[in-house]
C-alpha cells in the first residue's frame, strides 16, 4: 500500500523564501567583492602613480609701464616669463584654459592675457612668457600712494598669477579637467633713483600651485 506525503502551503512558503534569500545573498556577496576589487584596482594605480601637481617658477618679469591716468584710471605694461615643469615619471599633463594677470596689493591691475593651450610630457618642462596689458582700468584712489609709498621704501612687489584647467594622461586614458591656480610674488627694486621704465625682476623664484 503506497503512502502519499503532502506538504503544507505554509511549509513551501517557507522553502521558498529561503531560497530567494539565500540568492539574494549570493547577489550581495558578488557585488561587494567586484566592488572591493574595483576599489583596490583604483587605490593601487593610484599608489602606483600618484600624479604629483605641476611646478611652476618665475624667471624674470618687467613692469614697463604703471601710470595713473586721472585720479583712479590705470595704464600698464607688464610681461614675464615662467618655467613649468611635470615631476611626473609616468603621467602627462594637458594644459587648457589658460589665463593670466598681474595685481598689485589686492587689485588687479591688468587684463587677463589668454596662453595657448599645450601638452606637457613626463619630467618636461617649459617656458611660458605673455605680455600683459591695461589700459583704463579702474583702480583704488589709494593706488597712487600705495605706488609712492613703495618707491620710498625701495621696492615694489607684484603678484603675477595664472589659472587654467589641467587633465592627467596615463598610456591613452585622459581624466577630466581640474581647475589650478599658480601664484608668482615678483620683487622689483623701485627706488627713488631706480629707473621709470623698465622696473625689472631676473632672480628666479619658485610660485606656489594649488590644483
């Protein structure tokens, strides 16, 4: 005589939702490895590179003109020359956006002077020189004294800056682009018996980068 077992709708209910869990955690643990080995991938060549940020250094810079016109009106003349250089051993550098101006105690006092955008190789480096102009420019009433208070004290200093957008280049991968900010200080001597035009700058001095 045979016997016929049957199982409760409860019972299955059971086994089924043990089954869907235990595929769920299968899912969970598959994903939370490919992620871990994703992660490690990514903090390795990170290791491994670890792109360092460009160096740049002033060369020289030359103030041909800063006059006033009118009590607040500024006409200026300034062009100066940088040395960029990649420390990087296996990362390239692409330059792009490049702007650059000069300010005096706060103010800006020339326009913004556009450079060409370049390439930059591994462990290269590169002169980079602009002229800067500005002509009209609104200024403070307290710029005149600033100028004369400088000329008796023998020297005058400009902030010389450039900002742009960088993207790193591993092989044939290229990131997206970072905003970088350079900051030059040029110290010139501005004496009363210092000539008026050119004032100029040829000690090398190293700028500050910030990426």
């Amino acid at each position: 005589m045979s016997q016929v077992f049957s199982k409760s709708p409860e019972h299955c209910a059971k086994q089924g939702g043990l089954t869907i869990d235990k595929s769920y955690k299968k899912l969970f643990f598959a994903f939370s490895a490919f992620f871990s080995i994703v992660l490690a991938f990514i903090f390795f060549i990170w290791l491994t590179l670890h792109p360092a940020k460009p160096q740049f250094s002033l060369r020289e810079a030359h103030i041909y003109q800063l006059s006033l016109s009118g009590t607040h009106l500024l006409n200026s003349s300034i062009q100066f020359t940088l040395l960029s250089r990649n420390p990087n051993k296996k990362v390239g550098i692409y330059y792009d956006e490049l702007q650059a101006f000069a300010a005096y105690k706060g103010q800006q006092i020339t326009f913004d002077s556009f450079l060409p955008p370049f390439y930059q190789g591994h462990e290269e480096s590169n002169l980079l020189t602009t002229s800067l102009q500005g002509t009209g420019l609104p200024v403070a009433l307290s710029f005149g004294y600033e100028v004369e208070h400088d000329q008796t004290a023998g020297r005058i200093v400009l902030n010389l800056k450039v900002n742009g957008k960088l993207r790193w280049k591993v092989g044939t991968w290229v990131s997206g682009r970072y905003r970088f900010n350079v900051n030059c200080v040029s110290v010139m001597s501005f004496g009363p018996n210092a000539p008026t035009a050119p004032l100029s700058s040829n000690q090398a001095a190293q700028c500050s980068t910030a990426v």
